[in-house]
C-alpha cells in the first residue's frame, strides 16, 4: 500500500513539474522583446569652396649638366686643375693631357707651309714675268700657260699646307679640356697619368636654379601651365617653403601611368642643392563641391570603401560614397549623396544597417 502511495505522489510530483515548464516556456513566447532605439544627431552635406591642387614628390636635379668629354682618347694626363665641388667659368681650364706627338706634327706642317709659300712666290713671279713676255708675243702661248697652270697649283699647295696647319692647331686645342658652363664640378674621374678615354672627365652643373620633375594625372594634367606658380618644401629645411614656376610640360602623357611629367624650375639661392628631396605642390583653381565632417565617413570592412549612414524615416541605412579632397575637418562627397539627405553626424559602433534611431537635432 504504502509503495502504491509513493507511485502516485511521484507521478503528480512529474506531472506538476511538467505543467510547470509548460506555463513559463509560453510566458516567455508572449513577451515581446524591446528594440533598442539609438538617438542620433544628423547634418545634410556642407556647401564647401575646394583648391584644386596637385602633389609629387621628387629629387632636386641641377638645371643644366654638362659633360666634359676628351676629343682625344688615349693621351695622358699631365695635369688637373680642379676639384669636385669647385665653382669653375665657362672656358676655364680643367686638365691638360699630353700634346708632344701633336706639336711635332705643328712644327713639321709649318715647315711645310714655309717651303709651299717659298715655292709658290717664286712661280708666281715667274708666272707674271711669262705673262709679260707673251703680252709681246715673245714666249709662246704653251709656255705661259704651262706657267700660269704651275703657279696656281703652287698657290693651292699653299692652302693646303695652310689648312693642315689650321687643323691641327685646332687639335691642340682638343688636348685642354674646358668648362663648357659655368657652374659647380660635380664629378671628376680623372688623375694625373691617367689615360683619357671617351668617358666624361668632369661633369659640370649650372645651380643658380634647380629643376623638379614629377608627374600629374591624367585628370589634372590639362590645366598645368607653363609660367604657373608652384610651392616646394624640402626634407633639408623643414618649416620652410619655396616658390617656383612650371618650366616644361611633356607633351603626351605616359600610357602606363597615365600621369604627365611636369618640370619646376626653383631658384637655389645658393641653399638647395642637387639630390635633395622635395615635395611639390600646384594649385589649379578653386571647385565648388558638398562635404560632410571627417566623423561621419567609415570604412567598410574588407573592402575599405567609404560609408557613411544615411537616416530614411526612422532607420539608419548604409550608404557607400565616393570621397575627394579634405579640407578643415571636412571630406568632400563625390558621389553617393544628394544635397538634401540626411547622414549621421558621428560614427558609433551601435549604429549599423537597418538599425531604428531617433533623430535629436535641435
């Protein structure tokens, strides 16, 4: 009896139990969660005047470089009278290189031209002295002009010694090398005794301006100009900027890049030197565009697109956007935002798509 009576208060303790789990799993199906509502700030995109400008960053190069090459490969080097570095003239010496052989050949095509001089002032004497003669009819026509013939063949023998001369004089001057420009030496690859050879000996650069070359985009290149105003600062002086002007624009743009090189001429002032690394800026004109503050653009995990928020009734919706140029805590929006839409002034983690938010604008 009794095991009959623990049966049946096991069988109502289940039952209980079973009822139990019953009325508060449908409790809980009746409850209805609450949506967190997040309240938002929102701004429509800013009318903003932007510069249009243009950056590259490139190496200072001297205006002008020349190289100081021998026009007689295989002399020695006697003497050098310049150093790297040095500020030389235009026509200064800068080495000399053996001329012996070639002043034994001057003294010996002198003595040529004396003896051809010689030569030719006795048949032309003769010459006159014939045609005089056959003027009376005493020499015959033959004889004068056999002596005509000879005293013009003397008389070109002259300038032919006289051009041999000249020529080589004209190489003896080859056996000096000269600044070509005045500027600063900046290499010199040649010593005392060394054998020239058809490599530059000096290379000569003009520095009272340097030039920067660097290249444009496709889609700011046609409003460069030449003559136009560019700012430069240098690594070597921070703090400070330099103004100069765009001196040469290619004329095509290079097909694999699609940018236009552009060069800057830049007064050195005795202060900029070649190799220095420089930073250009030009400024094209002014655009008139919509921004939105810096905080209301995202990134878009994964692709880093920009996004921002934009708010439709109360709902927050994912916008992606094209972004420009910046400008005091404003970006400006290229596309992806009329004028008159409402975005979300600051980003926030809670704020995702498809969120309810409240707008608080005062």
């Amino acid at each position: 009896m009794k095991k009959y009576a623990v049966f049946i208060l096991f069988f109502a303790l289940f039952g209980g139990l079973i009822l139990y789990r019953r009325h508060e799993t449908a409790s809980t199906m009746t409850v209805v969660p609450v949506t967190e509502v997040i309240p938002v700030r929102t701004l429509s995109p800013l009318p903003t005047t932007f510069e249009e400008t243009v950056s590259f960053a490139a190496n200072v190069e001297p205006e002008e470089t020349a190289a100081v090459v021998s026009k007689v490969p295989g002399r020695t080097v006697l003497r050098v009278h310049v150093n790297e570095g040095d500020y030389v003239k235009q026509g200064q010496k800068l080495a000399e290189v053996d001329d012996s052989l070639l002043r034994q050949q001057i003294a010996q095509a002198e003595a040529a031209l004396g003896k051809a001089r010689t030569y030719a002032s006795t048949i032309g004497a003769d010459s006159k002295r014939i045609a005089a003669l056959f003027q009376e009819n005493v020499v015959s026509r033959q004889q004068y002009e056999r002596m005509d013939g000879e005293a013009k063949v003397a008389a070109r023998q002259v300038e032919e010694a006289r051009a041999g001369l000249n020529q080589l004089r004209i190489m003896l001057g080859y056996h000096t090398l000269e600044a070509p420009v005045s500027g600063i030496v900046l290499s010199r690859t040649v010593d005392p005794g060394d054998t020239v050879s058809q490599l530059p000996a000096f290379i000569i650069s003009r520095q009272e301006n340097v030039t920067i070359t660097g290249g444009v985009p496709e889609r700011s290149y046609p409003s460069v100009r030449v003559g136009q105003k560019v700012f430069v600062t240098l690594d070597a002086f921070p703090g400070e900027r330099f103004e100069g002007v765009v001196l040469r624009i290619a004329p095509a743009l290079d097909p694999g890049t699609r940018t236009g090189k552009v060069e800057v001429l830049l007064p050195s002032g005795g202060r900029i030197k070649p190799g220095m690394f420089a930073r250009v800026s030009l400024k094209l004109g002014e655009r008139q565009g919509y921004a939105v503050p810096l905080e209301a653009v995202g990134r878009l995990s994964g692709s880093g697109e920009s996004i921002c928020f934009v708010v439709s009734g109360d709902v927050a919706i994912l916008r992606k956007i094209s972004t420009g140029a910046e400008k005091g805590g404003l970006v400006e929006i290229l596309s992806g935002l009329e004028p008159d839409e409402k975005i979300v002034a600051t980003r926030s983690e809670k704020i995702r798509d498809g969120v309810q938010v409240k707008v608080t604008d005062q």
